[in-house]
C-alpha cells in the first residue's frame, strides 16, 4: 500500500515537471528579426505629394510686406525751393569795411588843349580820365586824402602834394604829371563829393560809407566844372 501511494506521488511528480516546462516553453519569446535601418531604405518623399506646410521663406515675406516708405523720403528735402531762415539769408556783414568810388579826370583840358603846355600834350587820354570810377574801401575816420593817396599808389598814378601841419591841410600840385598852371593861370585840381565842391581841403573831409569822390582839373578856377575855388 506504501509503494502505491509513491508510485501515485513520484508520477504525479513528473506530471507538474512536464507541465512546467511546457508553460515556460509557451512564454518564452521569439527572437525579432532585425529590421533593414531607415537609411538603407530611403522612405517615399511625402513632401513632393502633401502640400507644402512650411513656413514662408524671407524673400517670400518681403514681397508679400509692402515696403516701408523710406525715412529720406518722409524727411523734408533741403532744396532750393525751400525758404531760408533769417540767419541764412544774405546780409551784409556787420563788419563790412565802408566803401566809396574814386574817379579822376581832365577832361576839361580837351576844351582849352590851346592853353595846355605843349610838354603835357601826349599825358592827356583821348577821353580825359585818369582813373575810371572805382570803388575803394576805408577805414572809419579816413579823409579824402588818405584815399586818394592810396588809390594813385595803387594804380600807379603819379601824384604830387604838400602839407599844411599848421593848418592840418594837404594840398594836391599834380595827379598824373599835370600841375596847377599846366593849362592857363587858373588850372589845377578840385574835388567834390557826392556832386558838390566842399570849401575846404581834402585831407580835412572825413569820409562816410558810399560816397562818390571825384578828382577834376579845371582850366578856369572850377567854373568849367561846375565849382569854385577848394582843393
């Protein structure tokens, strides 16, 4: 009876071994099998049949972005149409030098050629100016004398003159080589300014700004050109 019941248990034995190892031959997995690698097998471009996504390049962007107008553009021009202000206007220099036009001239001798000493014949010009109008800057408190002095010098005008210191007066003998008595007893040189015959020296007439000085050589003691007695 003992030897039946472990015959019963040795086979029952055997029976869960056998049942064991069939469980665990069941869950046991198979190996995969390896797979090609994406690289080996290049995968169909979706790109070329799915309509683009992406977003839009730069280029795309500027052309669709209207362009922004431009800075200069909006910025007013500087141009000669446009009005200048008060500072930029042209005005004359507060430190401007004052000027004045100078003109000498004989021509009173081509009238009374038949008093002129025949030496001085070929000095006279055609029309009788020595100097044209000129204009001539000067320094404030200048006389008619100090201009005249300098225009000669200048141009390359001869010029003979003497001094009163006493007096505080200049007197002018010649101006381009014709002297008092050179046409008769009552020629020699005047000036006036601004049309009229001062009855003083030059070097005594202050010059203001803009004044027309003319040196004139008279054949009949300034009654030929307009005036008396002065220079």
């Amino acid at each position: 009876m003992k030897t039946a019941k472990r015959l019963c248990a040795a086979l029952l034995a055997l029976a869960l071994i056998f049942t064991l190892a069939g469980c665990n031959a069941q869950t046991t997995e198979p190996t995969p099998t390896p797979t090609p690698a994406q690289s080996e097998t290049p995968a169909p471009d979706a790109a070329q049949d799915a309509p683009a996504t992406s977003a839009p390049s730069e280029t795309e962007r500027q052309e669709e972005t209207p362009a922004e107008p431009s800075k200069q553009a909006e910025a007013p021009s500087q141009t000669a149409d446009t009005p200048a202000s008060p500072d930029e206007t042209d005005t004359p220099s507060e430190n401007a030098a004052p000027t004045c036009t100078v003109s000498i001239s004989c021509a009173a001798i081509l009238e009374n050629l038949d008093r002129l000493n025949a030496e001085k014949a070929d000095l006279i010009p055609a029309d009788g100016v020595l100097l044209a109008p000129t204009a001539v800057e000067f320094t404030e408190g200048e006389s008619v004398f100090d201009v005249l002095k300098r225009v000669c010098r200048e141009n390359k005008i001869h010029m003979e003159f003497s001094e009163t210191p006493v007096y505080q007066s200049a007197y002018i003998e010649g101006i381009g080589n014709l002297y008092e008595f050179d046409c008769g007893e009552g020629s020699g040189w005047m000036y006036r300014v601004n049309g009229e015959f001062p009855n003083y020296g030059c070097s005594r007439y202050t010059l203001a700004d803009g004044d027309t000085v003319e040196w004139v050589y008279t054949c009949d003691f300034g009654a030929d050109v307009g005036g008396g007695l002065g220079a």
